[in-house]
C-alpha cells in the first residue's frame, strides 16, 4: 500500500503506520525518526535541523524534499510506503505530487486521523519514546515494562525535547495553521479518507476495508 497519514501530533499516526508495515511489508518513513536520528548523530542535517524541532516549529520545507526525494528512491520503498509526518505543508504536498509523477508511482489515499484535542494534549504530555529505535510508549497505558528502558531494544525512553507543554502548544498551532489544510488538498484530489482516530485499532480496519475496495 502507498499511504499519507496525516493527522495532528499524537493523532497516532506513527501507531497506525507500525500497525499496518505488519499487514503487507510496506515500509514505515517518518520524517520525525529521520530528522531525529539525525540530530542525535551530528550530521550537517541534524545540525540544521535541531533548533527549529526543539522549538516546535517545522523544518524548512527544502531540507524536507532534499530527505524525501532520496529516501522515495530506495528499494524498500518498491513493496509500498506510509508517509508518517510527511508532507506537512502545501509546498510539500506539491513537491510531492509532482515527485510521484515522475517517478510513475500512484497513492491509494491520504488517512486524516482526527482525535479531539483534549486528547490529543493528554497523549502527548503522557507520551514516551526510545532515544535508540524511536519505539513509543505512555506513562499510563502503556509504560516500558522496566521504567525509563525500551522493551524491544533496552534504550532509554525518555519525554522528548519538544513534548514540553509550550512546545506541545506551538505544535499544535503549526498544525493548525500549516498542516491541516492538507485534508482539504487531498480532498480536491479525491484521495482523502477522513477518520474518527480515537482507536488505533479501528484505524487499522477502517484502512483495510477502503483498500479492499
Ligand atoms: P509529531 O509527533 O509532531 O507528529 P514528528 O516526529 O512527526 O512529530 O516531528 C517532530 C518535528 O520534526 C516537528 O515538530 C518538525 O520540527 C520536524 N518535522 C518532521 N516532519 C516534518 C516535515 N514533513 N516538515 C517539516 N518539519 C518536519
Ligand atoms: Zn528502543
């Protein structure tokens, strides 16, 4: 499958994506984890990249195509991709667009994962993640089985940089103002799945029943 998530920070989008590269092999690409692991290791991207994450504002979008445009292009990409975090503005949407049709490749649709906002709040300033495999947990619904240690790889799992409250706030009037209208440009495309995405799990479904036609 070849899908966009697209849903505000803590909407789920990365749950959703881990959910469905187990149904068919598609693979995961979040702009977050690349941007992250660029920072952590030091790289001309990290270093460019760090203020503006930490701060909760967004990458330019040129470094954004500059990541995309390579990382569309490599093998594990062939089976199928979900984009988790990516595109985030218009520019990038059309970046996109005309990306794709140049390399021949079609989307089956773009997921707008919808959650309230108070809940939106609560996930994120409960929400824990793996500085070594970007793994995510929850303080209250799901905590690492050994406090602060990742399950899958033994990383530390620790409140990211830009999940204090001010950050979390200014993320998500970015998203207001940057990325929500997003829906309506996959809209004109008749490419959007609008969804209620309180439950990952009925994400998942609702998914599997659009592909399957
Ligand atoms: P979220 O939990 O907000 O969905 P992500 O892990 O997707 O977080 O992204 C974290 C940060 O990385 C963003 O706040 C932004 O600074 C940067 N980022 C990620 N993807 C993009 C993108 N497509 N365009 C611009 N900035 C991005
Ligand atoms: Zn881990």
């Amino acid at each position: 499958m070849r899908l966009i998530l697209l849903g505000a920070p803590g909407a789920g989008k990365g749950t959703v994506a881990k959910m469905l590269t187990k149904i068919d092999g598609s693979v995961q690409i979040s702009t977050g984890d690349i941007l992250r692991a660029a920072v952590k290791e030091g790289t001309e991207l990290g270093k460019k990249a760090e203020a503006y994450m930490t701060a909760g504002d967004l990458v330019p979008d040129e470094l954004i195509m500059d990541i995309m445009g390579e990382r569309l292009l490599q093998d594990d990409c062939k089976p199928g991709f979900l984009l988790d975090g990516f595109p985030r503005t218009i520019p990038q949407a059309e970046a996109l667009k005309a990306l794709l049709e140049k390399l021949g490749i079609e989307l089956d649709f773009a997921v707008n994962l919808n959650v309230p906002r108070e809940e939106i709040l609560r996930r994120l300033t409960t929400r824990r993640t793996c500085v070594d495999c970007g793994a995510i947990y929850n303080v209250i619904s799901m905590p690492p089985k050994v406090e602060g240690k990742c399950d899958k790889c033994g990383g530390d799992v620790v409140q990211r940089d830009d999940e204090t409250e001010e950050a979390i706030s200014k993320r998500l009037d970015v998203y207001n103002e940057k990325t929500a209208p997003l829906a309506n440009f996959y809209k004109e495309e008749g490419l959007l799945l609008d969804i209620d995405a309180t439950s990952s799990d009925d994400v998942v479904k609702a998914i599997q029943e659009k592909l399957a036609g």
